[in-house]
C-alpha cells in the first residue's frame, strides 16, 4: 500500500474518533444539566426524546405537600403554607394566629397535614387544600423555642405562661390588626391590646392578605382557642349565605355548637370579619381549651367540608 493512502485513512480515523467523542461529550451534557432553583434542584434535558423535567417537590417525594413562604414575621421569621391538590376550589385553613398561647391550633395544623399527606386521595381533583399551621411564628417561638413542628411535651406550665406568645415580635395582637372595625386599642376578654399603628400594620397581616387578594378562595378556616364553637363571620352586611351554609356543616359534623357570631365581647380588626367584608366564606372554629386539638371532632368537620366541595 502506498504511503499516501495509509496517510489518508489515519487521517479519516482520526476524524471519525473526533466526531464521535464530540456528540458523546455533549449528549452527556444535555441530559445531565442541573440547575439550582435555590428551593431544590431541577433535572431538565435538551433532547427531544426525554423529558426529565422534575420539580423540587417530586425530587423530594413530596409531591402532595408542595411547600411555600407567604411571608415574614416581624420578627423575620418564615410565614409558611402547605398545598394539597391543584382544582380549582381552594380551602384555606389557618392556625397559630394566636402563637404559643393558642399552640393547639398549630398542632390541629399539623395533624390536618399528616392526615392529607397518609390519605392522598382524601382530597378532590377539583378541590385544593392550603395549610398555614404558624400565622405567628414569633408568637410560637417565644413559648415552645421554635417554629419547627413540637408537641404538646415542649410548652411550659401554667397555662398563663403563655400568654405572651399571643403576640408578635411588635408586640402587636395580630387578630386586631385586619380591615373591620380596626382600632389601634383593641380588646381581648377584659384586657386592652396592641391593634398595630394602622390596619395591616404587620407583615403577617399583610402576607396573609396579599396571598387572599392572589388567589380565589371557596372558604376559609381559622382555628383559634378556647371557647368550643362554630363562628360565622360578617362585617355588618350580614352573614353571607355559603359562610351560614359551611358554619353548619362544620358544627354538625364536629359536635361543636354552631353561631351566627362571635359577641362574648367586642372584637375589632378581626381576620374572618375581614375576610367577611371582601365576600369569602370564612368560619372561626374554636378550640374548646388550650391544650387539646379535639382532633376527632376537627377531622370529622374537615372531612364534611371536602366532601361539600367536592361537588
């Protein structure tokens, strides 16, 4: 063989090697391309015969439990809210308004989560379920030393230790600093307490708002304690007829006695009475004490609730 010709074919071999490690070096590089989302990692590719699209919470093995932060507390701490289902009727749920001295009403909260997330299907395709077990994680930290998931074990005794965990880091009674009959001064039994310096003076005020006025909400529930009831809201327009419809259904299937509103003594700034005052059905359901979640009673009021909407 000539010289000439054994130059050539080294020379196509070379080329060929070449070419060969140059798509083998890229098509690693589309399908392994990861980017930092700063929540998870997302795993995508280029190729048009895979699709490795994967959010954070299917990386995790949370898809029924995606995680949000609505916000901050005055004390800078994470206001947080869990989603279960993408329909369209969404079912708001709100604990811990009151922090640590209402702590039952976080842990309800959480039990609600641990629920939806052993029973998936409990809630609807067209339904979706959003959690905010903490609206004052301030509140909470100041009893229990954390805005983490506790139990009952991790709060101080007597009771009345808790009472300063009914107020953010401003010291402020976040359920009277909401756009009903705000007043600065308000009043909590017999005790006056800080309304804020103006309605929606407090960042956890303004994130739950904000995060009302983003989204179309079927109803609302906010647990507080302790009085063992059903609350309708209104905000002088009289009570709406689905907020009188959900009132029932919750008190019926809980046990809890059912009312038409809260008049032990006055309220100011309330969250549902607002919530009233913009058209979304909203209950108060409280806790009959400070210590128990009556988790029998609530589940059964959840339960009754889904299925309504589930319709």
């Amino acid at each position: 063989m000539k010289r000439t010709s054994i130059i050539v074919i080294i020379a196509a071999l070379i080329v060929l090697a070449g070419m060969s490690a140059y798509f083998l070096l890229n098509r690693s590089s589309a399908i392994v391309d990861t980017t930092d989302t700063g929540v998870g990692t997302t795993i995508s590719t280029t190729t048009t015969n895979t699709t490795w699209a994967t959010s954070s919470a299917q990386m995790t093995g949370d898809q029924n439990k995606p995680e949000t932060i609505i916000g901050k507390s005055a004390g800078g701490r994470d206001i947080l809210a869990y989603h279960y289902g993408t329909g369209d009727k969404e079912i708001l749920f709100v604990g811990g308004i009151h922090g640590g001295y209402e702590w039952n009403t976080t842990l309800v909260a959480y039990e609600l989560m641990d629920y939806l997330e052993a029973n998936l299907d409990a809630v609807s395709a067209n339904e979706k379920v959003t959690i905010i077990p903490t609206l004052n994680p301030d509140g909470l930290e100041k009893i229990v030393g954390t805005i983490e998931r506790f139990s009952a074990a991790d709060v101080p005794t007597p009771e009345n230790a808790t009472v300063p965990g009914r107020f953010n880091a401003n010291n402020v009674d976040l359920n009277r600093n909401f756009d009903c009959d705000w007043q600065a001064k308000g009043t909590w039994q017999s005790t006056t307490v800080n309304g804020g310096s103006a309605v929606f003076s407090e960042p956890e005020t303004q994130a739950i708002r904000d995060y009302v006025n983003a989204h179309t909400l079927a109803a609302v529930v906010v647990w507080y304690s302790a009085a063992g009831g059903v609350f309708a809201s209104n905000c002088h327009d009289g009570v709406l007829p689905e907020t009188n419809t959900i009132t029932g259904i919750y008190a019926q299937a809980s046990g809890y006695s059912a009312y038409e509103s809260f008049d032990f003594y006055e309220i100011t700034g309330d969250m549902v009475n607002w919530l009233a005052k913009n058209d979304i059905p909203a209950i108060s359901v409280l806790l009959t004490n400070h210590t128990d979640t009556e988790w029998s009673k609530n589940i059964a009021g959840v339960k009754a609730l889904l299925t309504y909407y589930a319709k």
